[in-house]
C-alpha cells in the first residue's frame, strides 16, 4: 500500500510538470535524500516564494509542483524533515497574533471592530494552510492531499509536533469532503467501470475480496455496494459499504458471502444488513464519512424498498480477545480471593468444576489458542462468553485529545464506538458467527449486530456523544445484570 500511494503522488506530479511546459519553476530543489539543515535554506525559499505568489498564481501553482517532487524525492528521514520544517516555521506569526489582539481590544466602535477581527482571524491562519491549498488548484491535487496526510500520519506517531500540521491538513480536508461535495453511488456489475470495481478488491479491509468472481457474488442479487464519490478523485471510491438484503437479521458470516446459497430478492426480504465497511484512504482518517455514508444508504434503501423494515449490521469484535485475554491474566495475578472476581461463582464453576479457583487460568489457556478449537470442546461456555463480550462492547475508556464522549470516554471497542457514534444500538451477540482463523484471533468467532431504528438514529447519536449512554436491546441490558 505504501508503494502504491507513492507511486499515485509521483504520477500527479508527473503530470503537473508536463502540464507547466517543464517550467524551471516546477524542478525539484536540489537536496539531499535526508534533508539534512544545511539544504533546507533552498526549501525554505521556494516556499516562501510559492506563499507570496511571487510571478504571479500561475507561478505559485508550479512552485507547488516543484515543492511536491522535492517532498518525493526524499527518503523517509527527509519527509520527516519536510514535516518537522511546516511544524516549526510555518505556523503563524506569534507577533502578528498579539498586534491583530491588540487592535480588537482597541476598537472603538463594531465596524472597527470587525475590521480588527478578520485582521486577527487572517493572523491565527498557519501560513502552511496556504501552502496546501495551493495544491487543491492543480489536477488531482485533493487526491495528493490525502497521500501526503496518509505519509504524514506515518510520522506523528512519535513526533508529537506535527499534530498540529495535522490538524491543518485534516481541517482542510474535512473542507473539501463535505457531504454536499460527495456523490453516494450504487456500484453493479454491468454499469460500474471494471477500474472502479477493481478498487474494490484493493481496498476491502473487513472481508477480503478473493477474486473477480467473489466480487462478482457481492454485487449480485440481494446485494447492494454503495460508495462515496468525488469529482476531484475520479476512479476512486472513498468509503464503501456492502449490503446484504436478507429475511430476518444474518447471525452469521458464511451465509452472506456464499454466493450459491438462496437469496431472498429484493423485493421479499425484510432486513438490510450492512457487513462491509471500508474506508479506502488512510489519509482521510478523522474526517466523517462513514456516518453519512451508512445514513444516506439507510434513507435512500427505506425509500427505494419499503419492505425492508430493518437496518443492521454484522459487525466484527476486533479487541474482544486482546481484551479477555488482559483482564483473565489480572485475574490470575489476583492473590486473595476476597478481590472482586472478573468471573462469577456460577461461571468459575462451569469453567473449571474440580477447581473454581483456577477458572481464569482455564479459560485463559482455552483463548490463547491461536487456531479455532472444535466448537463442540467450546459451546458449553457460551453464555459465559457472550456475556463477557456484552461488557466489553458496553464498556468505556478515556479518549485521547478532544473529548468526544461523557467524561472523555468512549467505547473500548473502535467498532462499537464507530457505530454508537452514529446512532446505532447494540442489538444482538452472535455465538460462532465467524470461526476462521481471523474471526478467532480477533474476537473468539463472535459477531455482534448494530442496529439503526431511523426514528432512533438521532436521538441514540446525542445520548452517546452528550451523555456517554450506550443503547442497547433489553437482551444486552439482561447480559449485563446477569453480573
């Protein structure tokens, strides 16, 4: 993926400096591959030069160029300074900021006022915001946005500095991917372009895609694909979701990706059962796609079959077992038995009769397996494990950065916070729904089902993210006060 992303941003660039009639302004800057201190007074220039639109914005446009080739010329340490000289040096004006200040505080009457406000707003603008948008003007210039962020998550792991280069670059994309600015299409078999429909297979990130002919089956009938599009990313879908119309909700995987089963056609089922989600640019992590996404597909499903009835998803569990496995050896690390126990008596008992005491221990070995055990040696401990994923998918941890929950916490688990967020409640736990070998390394072969009730959506996204409230069915609620 790495070299495929490299190889889209070298592309573009190839084409911007034939398209500038291989102006001497669109040539790369002459660095070394690591960006050492000493080149960077050349980078600085040309920067400078393409802010001030010096010549002109057609010479800024080929400056840009020449500053993206330089970008892809470096080795990995080199983009790390790249990234490092916008973080330090092109931030705002600290001096400028405090004057602007000045003046607001100085006003003496609202048209004053104003004119100080729009003088400190211009102010607080980090002059690498400009830079950027520079690169919107050129011909698949949205699209090198999103490679470059994708490159610069890469970095900020463990260079907290470049947060904020971030959030310039995300706020800017966040921008240019408004919903009104996005295309939802249904993609098909005959009608959708075979380069379009091959982007599928490259970016299905739950449930591979294993041929032209699987694909072939999930497009088929009492299938849908949906996507997001956008006309300055042609060729490229964003996000996409996979839809299987079915009678009654799907508690298990094989049955939806079995293309010689029956299927109910579209026009007898009652159920529309989202088992596919993908996000298909990394570098668009943050910004909101997939609620609308699975909102609009909701709304425009309901209009378009009024017999389904039921909107809901067969999610994965994808920390489940790093979870269980974390909290069983804190429970076995547990000296005195008057702790509080993560198992109940009636569960220790189950799991290990000759020795309740050891239970955690048992069932800690059982789980560590790294292939599937036989179902048969595993379904007596079904209701003990179904009701430890309840209280996983229930539970909440502490945010990083901006609060986006009660308390600044949200749901431990990335897909249920994906789904709560968007309006969805917990509906039902699926025992066995997955067993292959990823289904079991990432969440013991469960699989849960989110529910959207359209006149509910609204209403369940305000309680999660206002008052931290996790809706669920009374099936979950009962899991939960079985504890």
């Amino acid at each position: 993926m790495v070299a495929q992303r490299l190889e889209r941003m070298v592309d573009r660039v190839r084409q911007w400096r034939s398209g500038s009639s291989t102006s001497q302004l669109s040539t790369p800057v002459v660095v070394a591959a690591d960006l050492p201190d000493t080149d960077l007074p050349r980078l600085r220039q040309i920067i400078d030069d393409c802010l001030l639109a010096r010549g002109g914005e057609l010479a800024a446009r080929q400056r840009a160029t020449a500053i993206a080739a330089t970008f892809l010329g470096l080795d990995e340490e080199g983009r790390r300074s790249f990234f490092r000289l916008l973080a330090d040096e092109y931030d705002h004006d600290d001096d400028a900021v405090d004057h602007c200040m000045a003046m607001v505080a100085a006003s003496q009457d609202l048209n004053e006022r104003r004119i100080a406000e729009l003088a400190l707003a211009e102010a607080l603008r980090p002059k690498r915001q400009r830079l950027l948008h520079r690169f919107v003007g050129l011909e698949g210039g949205l699209g090198f946005l999103v490679d470059l962020r994708e490159e610069l998550l890469i970095h900020r792991r463990d260079d907290p500095p470049m947060a904020a280069v971030d959030d310039d670059l995300r706020s800017l994309l966040e921008t240019w991917f408004d919903l009104a600015l996005l295309r939802l299409e249904r993609l098909t078999w005959d009608d959708t372009p075979a380069a379009l429909l091959e982007k599928l297979i490259q970016y299905e990130a739950v449930h591979a895609i294993e041929s032209w002919e699987d694909l072939r089956g999930r497009l088929g009938p009492g299938r849908r694909c949906y996507a997001f599009l956008h006309s300055m990313m042609a060729g490229e879908p964003l996000i996409f979701v996979e839809v299987a119309l079915t009678q009654g909700i799907a508690s298990e995987l094989a049955p939806l990706l079995d293309h010689g089963a029956d299927r109910a056609e579209a026009v007898s089922a009652d159920s529309a059962i989202f088992y596919s989600i993908s996000n298909c640019h990394r570098g668009l992590a943050g910004v909101s796609l997939g609620d609308f996404l699975i909102k609009k597909v909701v709304e425009d499903l309901a209009l378009e079959l009024p017999n389904i009835t039921t909107f809901a998803t067969l999610s994965p569990i994808p920390g489940f077992r790093r979870w269980l496995t974390g909290q069983l050896q804190i429970q076995v690390e547990i000296v005195s038995l008057e702790q509080d126990s993560f198992l109940t008596p009636l569960e220790s008992a189950l799991i290990s009769p000759d020795d309740p005491s050891k239970a955690a221990a048992v069932l800690l070995g059982l789980i560590s397996s790294d292939t599937p055990p036989p179902r048969v040696s595993i379904d007596p401990l079904q209701s003990v494990l179904t009701r430890l994923v309840a209280t996983y998918l229930s539970g909440t941890k502490p945010t990083a950065g901006k609060p986006s929950v009660k308390h600044g916490e949200r749901a431990i688990d990335p897909v249920a916070h994906f789904h709560l967020s968007n309006g969805a409640r917990i509906e039902h736990i699926n025992w066995w729904a997955n067993p292959n070998q990823t289904g079991w390394e990432r969440s013991l072969a469960f699989m849960v089902n989110y529910r959207y009730v359209p006149g509910e959506i609204e209403s369940n996204h305000d309680d999660y993210l206002g008052s931290g409230r996790v809706s669920m069915a009374d099936e979950i609620q009962q899991l939960l006060s079985a504890r």
